[in-house]
C-alpha cells in the first residue's frame, strides 16, 4: 500500500549475519540430521498453501516494517482492536441456537445463559433465510427443522421472551431477509420502551458473499446491496452501538475457499459496502466504527491466527488510506468467530472436541472479539444441549484456566507467524487489486469468477482427503473398526409446523387490513425511489402485521428474483 521504504525491524547487516548463519545451519547441522532421518515429505504448506520453511528468524521480518507490527490498540491494529485485550474483559461467549418456534429456541438460549453465555446468536430455519413464511408450500417439511422460525412480530416476541436486550447483545445470522428481522427487533425493543442506542448485537446482512458462496438470495444484486446501504445508514442514526452487518468470510470457507480467500474476498466485498454508503453523503467516520466482521477459525493453527492480524492491517490501511476514514474506530476490524463446522466428522465423532479446542485457542490468540465453538454432534443435527454445554465449557477453560489471556497478542514478536502475517498482508492486497483491475466485485460476482476460484480450491481439497495427502482423522487416517457410541441427537418436534403456522394465521386475521395495505402500498413507493431508506417503512409494516413473506413477496413484483449463471 506505501511506497516509501520504511523503518525494518532489523539493520542490513545483522539481516546477513543472521541469513549467514542459517545457511550454515542448512549445511551442517540439518544436512547431516538428513542424513540419519529424511523429513516426512519434500515440501511442507499451510492449509491455504503457503510455502512453510524449516525454521524463521528475524530475518525473515525484513519486509515487515516494525510499524506494522506496533502495539495493540493502535493503527494498523495488527495485535489487536484494543489496548487490553481480555485483560480488561473476555471475549463475548455466543454459541448459537435456532429450532422449532421463538418459544423452543427461547428455552435454549435462557439454558446457555445459565451456563455462562454472555452473549445471543440466532439461527433461522430455511424458509426464514429464504423470505417464506411458513405456510408457504416452499416451506414444507423445513418449518424450525435446522433454525428457528420467524414469520410475524409475534415470533419475535416470542424469542425474546425475558431477556433483556439493553444488557445482553443479539446476533442474528440471517441475509437476504435480514432487515426485515431488524425491523421486528426494532419494534420489539420500542414495545419495551428500550432505548434503541443502548441495543448491541448485529445482523448478518451480508448479501454478496451469498452470490459468491452460500447461495441463499432473493433479489438481484444491485437492490440488495442498496437494502445493505439502508440498513447501515438507518443504524449509525438510530442505533449507535448495533453492528448493522457482520461482513462474513466463514460461509466462504464453508464454500471450500482457501484461507486466503476467505480473507481477501470478505474485504473486496466490505469494499462495496463503504462506497454504496458513501454515495449518499455520509462521511467514512459516521458509520464504519460500527462494521462488524465474521469468519471462521480452520484447522491450521498458525495460519489462521496470521490470518486475523493480517485482516486487522489490511483493513486499517483501506479504511485510512482508500476511504480517507481519521478516526481510529473506524479502523479496528472487529470481527465475531466460529470454529470450522466443515472440518467435524462423523466417524469417531468425539474428536470433534479436540478440533474445536484447537481451533477456539487459535481464535483467542488471534484476538476475536467473540466465539461460537461448536458442539461434538453438529455433523449429526443440531446440536443438544449437551454437546452445547461442553462447547461453551471449552471456552471457560481457555479463558479462565489456561492464562492465554493475561497478555496481549501473545505470539506477537514470533518470526513464523510475523511473517506469515505479512505474506497474507501482500496476496490479500494482490487479490484486492486484481478484483479492481478486472472491474469490481460486482461485475466479477456476475460473471462466476469468485464462484470458480472457490470451487477450484474446494475440488483441490477433496482431491487431498482422497488421496490421503490431507489427513482427516478416522475418515482417511486412523480409522478403527470399533464402533463408535451411539449418539443422542437433537430431535425434530413434529408438532412445530402446526404451531408456528397457528400463530401466523392469527397474525393475518387479527391486523387491520386497510393500515396493511396503506402500508404496502407505500413499501412499493419507497423501493422505486433508491434515495429513500427502506427501513423505517419496513418498520411500520411488522408493527401493523405484516408477514416476511408479504413484504418479500410484494418486493419480488418490483425487483424481480436473481438467477445465477451456471459456473464450470
């Protein structure tokens, strides 16, 4: 990003000495080491396939200015957002939940918080994601089956149910339909005479990296990142302390993305967001304190923890340097973390556990500001409250028991991980300036092109596990004839769709009906003219009962659905 040559963290001549004495060492004492024993294979790689050396020194810091390295809590972040770190407090604990009705996922979250939660994120069923409501033919057979589900104001109040939303933050995972779910949480909280600024939690929001990757959208991509635009403009002046979008890099992981790509497709897409709000007139430094990130924490223990400090740098440089943003909050990516769901087996399934402490631990020493871990059976179904338990103990051990949290970005100063920072820093820069060169990531999202890099790297993937070359224990190494336990999973309550389309029925029969249709009426109005904002509409709507599928359905006759052209 610079092209100034700036201070290193070591002189020329001490460089040499130390590269001096390693090829010393690489003569003497590992060639005849080699001698006795070879290595395992000829060339070792990261996860994401960055070539790993034998051993680091601070040689190899040389293209790392010691700026970039710095203290925590000052630009460019690389050690982390803040000062203190869990010294001052721990990460926020947010294992996920989202089953049957607002009342079943209810009863989860009151037992996670009695376990020692600190904070709420929500899974929503499939017709939910997707702007059905429940007793749309689409969402037969998937009513609260893999989520919970939300059709009407009153499934919201249902959810919420005696938990106080100004001392505990929500997060909603949830995208194409995700201001329609802000709007309930908006009413919700008013009906409780909260005050809006002193809400914390965040939607997902995320609405381009659903092309590039998971899949679950509505609309064409222009008006859904105008809904993107309207969402963080409406919340940095109603609601100062809520993260309007939770920028996602782990559901291109789950894609089968590298690291890499994870990283650096996550901020071509924050990339948009900034310069859509920033064409209605709103200063950098107004909204982006409140931008909020999410990704996931793999398997490979050193590459994910550069990943993050790598992500803090580069974010910092494009806020202050391409987006000309001078306050410092503007600059710390904040981001939420879950351990890789991808990586969980069901063969031997209790090494689940093993996977998720390592990956958690990784994520801490990476300077997450909260994390989901999941739970051993998540291969199986949604997790039960046992396996949920244990994950959330998994937490409390390592912020209570293991003391990794007493300093700050404690692999701070290790010459692998340094570099393996900077080497990020560089290809994620690379990629940036590709995805510009070839027209923007909109342009590159309709044409296949993120879509294809991700399959690629998926299909090398598979063709590792295959082969062998990628162990994966009790799948294609380690594998034991003994069977495993029996597993209790999280069953699936037949009586739910009944229930949760009862209530939704008398949603419908109970609303004024000429106030609905005033109001849709106006929806319509608003969504032509790109200049207005389509929350406090929206807001209204869920306030006087209007379904998600009545406003997503209404929307549909002006916007049209998105078809995505086939990638091979």
């Amino acid at each position: 990003m610079r092209d100034t040559v700036e201070r290193n963290v070591l002189d020329a001549k001490a460089i040499e000495d130390l590269r001096e004495q390693e090829r010393d060492w690489e003569a003497t004492e590992v060639a005849q080491f080699l001698q006795k024993q070879a290595e395992r294979k000829p060339g070792f790689l990261t996860l994401g396939d960055f070539p790993v050396k034998r051993t680091y020194t601070a040689a190899d810091l040389v293209e790392t200015p010691i700026e970039d390295i710095g203290l925590p809590g000052r630009y460019p972040f690389t050690r982390g957002p803040y000062p203190t770190m869990y010294r001052s407090r721990n990460w926020t604990m947010r294992q996920i939940a989202g089953f049957g009705t607002g009342e079943d996922t209810n009863k989860r979250f009151k037992f996670l918080i009695s376990q020692g939660q600190t904070g709420i994120s929500t899974d929503f069923d499939m017709p939910t994601l997707m702007g059905y409501d429940s007793d749309h033919p689409m969402s037969e057979g998937e009513v609260g089956r893999e989520g919970v589900a939300i059709d009407t104001l009153a499934d919201m109040e249902a959810l919420f149910e005696g938990i106080d939303l100004e001392q505990i933050s929500v997060s909603m995972t949830i995208n194409p339909s995700a201001w329609i779910l802000l709007a309930m949480y908006v009413v919700l909280a008013q009906q409780r005479g909260y005050d809006l600024h002193k809400l914390s939690g965040t939607i997902q929001a995320d609405i381009l990296k659903e092309y590039m990757a998971q899949k679950e959208y509505i609309f064409p991509i222009e008006p859904s990142v105008r809904i993107v635009r309207d969402c963080i403009t409406y919340c940095a002046k109603k609601m100062k302390r809520y993260n309007p979008i939770n920028i996602s890099g782990y559901h291109i992981s789950e894609a089968g993305s590298s690291p890499l790509q994870e990283a650096a497709f996550t901020l071509a897409n924050l990339i948009v967001y900034v310069e859509e709000v920033l064409k209605t007139g709103m200063q950098v430094d107004e909204f982006a304190p409140r931008l909020a990130f999410f990704f996931v924490c793999q398997a490979d223990f050193f590459e994910e923890i550069a990943k993050f400090r790598a992500l803090r740098r580069c974010y910092a440089k494009l806020m202050r340097e391409r987006f000309g943003a001078k306050n410092p909050e503007s600059m710390r990516l904040r981001f939420h973390c879950q351990t890789a769901a991808a990586s969980l087996t069901k063969p031997q399934y209790m090494v689940n556990v093993m996977r998720t402490t390592l990956q958690a631990l990784a994520a801490v020493l990476g300077g997450c500001q909260s994390l989901h871990t999941n739970g051993y059976d998540e291969a199986f179904a949604i997790p039960t409250e046992d396996a949920m338990r244990l994950a959330l103990r998994t937490q409390q051990v390592i912020a209570e028991e293991s003391n990794v949290t007493q300093t700050t970005d404690p692999l701070g100063g290790s010459y692998y991980v340094e570099a393996l920072t900077t080497d990020y820093e560089k290809r994620i820069f690379e990629i940036l300036k590709d995805v510009d060169e070839r027209g923007g990531t909109i342009k590159l999202i309709k044409e296949g092109w993120f879509q294809q890099q991700v399959a690629d790297f998926a299909y090398e993937t598979a063709l590792r596990k295959q082969s062998g070359e990628k162990p994966v224990i009790g799948v294609n190494t380690m594998v034991d004839d003994t069977p495993d336990p029996k597993i209790e999973t999280h069953p699936y309550d037949q009586t739910t769709a009944e229930r949760q389309v009862a209530r939704t029925q008398r949603v419908r029969r109970e609303r004024d009906a000429a106030t609905f249709d005033r109001l849709m009426q106006q929806l319509l109005v608003v969504a032509k003219d790109e200049s207005q904002n389509i929350m406090p509409i929206t807001i209204e709507l869920v306030r006087a009962g209007a379904t998600m599928g009545d406003i997503i359905e209404t929307l549909k006759t002006l916007w049209g659905t998105y078809r995505e052209t086939p990638v091979y």
